[in-house]
C-alpha cells in the first residue's frame, strides 16, 4: 500500500524538455509535449495528475531542478485486496515464480508478493499498472522489480520495455535456480554453496499456510 500524498508540479520557465522524468516516472505519468516553434522552442514536461503517485524519482533526478513535489488535494491511500481472489491461484503464481506468498517483495511499501499476484490475476498487467494500482516500486524502484517481472513471467506475461527508450528497466536476470550445471561446477570449489542455497530458498517459498 502507499499514500499518496502530494504531487509533481513542473516549473515551465526551468524544464528544459530533457525527457529524463518521463524516463523514470514508475506510473508513465509523464510525457514531453512538443509546440510549434513560435509558441515554445524546447519540450514540456507534462504531469498526469491521476497517474502520479508522488514518488519524487523525477524530482530527485531532473537536471534542471524544475520539478518539486506540492501538497496531494486528495490524499488518498492506493492497494489491493487479496479477498477476491482465489487463495490457492496466488499462492500457486507466487510459488511459480519461486516466492512464499507471504514474504515482502518492496521494502519501501511493504508490498507482500501475494498482493501484486492478486493484482495480476485481477488483470493489471505491467510494472506501471502495478506501481500505479497497487503502489509498489513507488519507492527506491531496486529491491521490488525483479521479483515483479518474476511474478509477470510466472503469470505468462514476459517483460516488454514500455517506453520505446526503453532504459526504466531492463528484464529480468538470473535466478539461483537457473545457474547453469557447468557455473555451479566451476565455483563449488572456491565456497559458492549453488545447492544449498536453493534448498534453503525452496524452504523459504514453500514456507507458510498452502
Ligand atoms: S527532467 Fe526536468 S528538465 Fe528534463 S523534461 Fe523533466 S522537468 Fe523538464
Ligand atoms: S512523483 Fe513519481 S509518479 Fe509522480 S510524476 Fe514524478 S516520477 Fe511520476
């Protein structure tokens, strides 16, 4: 769950039409507008209201400093239920993507797996939807995206960049379970534990009611 308690507000004289902001808005609330020459020379960073979560990722990274957050007029609190849905298809997606049900997966909302498998299953389909309905990789954006497109995977739903620039993520990489035979060999020597380590994680996936 995340309140959502204030705003993205740009300064027009300042923005520079960079387009670093709408790069790493979680919610795809930003977008350049382009004018005719004689009215403005340089884009404008626009801001969607409805979609923006008031993360501050474009205030703390726009160059030119011209975004600042403002007071929300409608603080409002966004999540999900896991009530309407199926217990057994949450726990199987979360456990597909090799996730206890239970467990956290963003440290910043604290977001439970279960939830954005809810909200998959309910049809929200993409990391945005899911920062912006469910409220997760609303904040540091690190811990919570692989275990995201873990759960999008596991759901049939395989990464696909949003943005044609395509640099707010970039897929999902290697999990324990997926080290290759020939890796696992060439490091069992030097203390890497490849086997252990998934016994020990399978235990924690599998942990907690079914
Ligand atoms: S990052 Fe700043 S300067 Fe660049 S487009 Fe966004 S508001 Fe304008
Ligand atoms: S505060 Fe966050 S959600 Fe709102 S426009 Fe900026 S990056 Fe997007």
């Amino acid at each position: 769950m995340r309140i959502v308690n204030l705003l993205a507000e740009v300064n027009e004289d300042e923005c520079s039409g960079c387009g670093t902001c709408e790069k790493v808005c979680p919610t795809l609330a930003i977008h350049l507008q382009r004018f005719d020459k004689a009215v403005r020379s340089k884009p404008l960073a626009v801001i969607d209201k409805v979609k923006c979560v008031g993360c501050w990722a474009c205030e703390q990274r726009c160059p030119s400093h011209a975004l600042h957050m403002v007071r929300h007029p409608s603080p409002h609190s966004i999540g999900i239920s896991i009530e309407d849905v199926p217990w057994q298809e949450i726990a199987d997606l979360c456990r597909k993507a090799r996730l206890n049900p239970e467990q956290i997966i963003c440290y910043c909302t604290t977001t439970r797996a279960e939830e954005v498998a809810a909200a998959i299953l309910k049809g929200y389909h993409t990391p945005e939807e899911l920062s912006q309905y469910v409220g997760v990789r609303t904040g540091c954006k690190v811990e919570c995206t692989q275990p995201i497109l873990r759960l999008l995977e596991a759901a049939g739903l395989p990464f696909k960049p949003t943005l044609e620039h395509g640099w707010q993520l970039y897929g999902r990489t290697i999990t324990a379970w997926e080290v290759p035979e020939h890796v696992k060999a060439k490091y069992a020597s030097r203390g890497f534990y490849f086997d252990q380590d998934i016994e020990l994680l399978n235990r924690v996936v599998a942990a907690g009611k079914k």
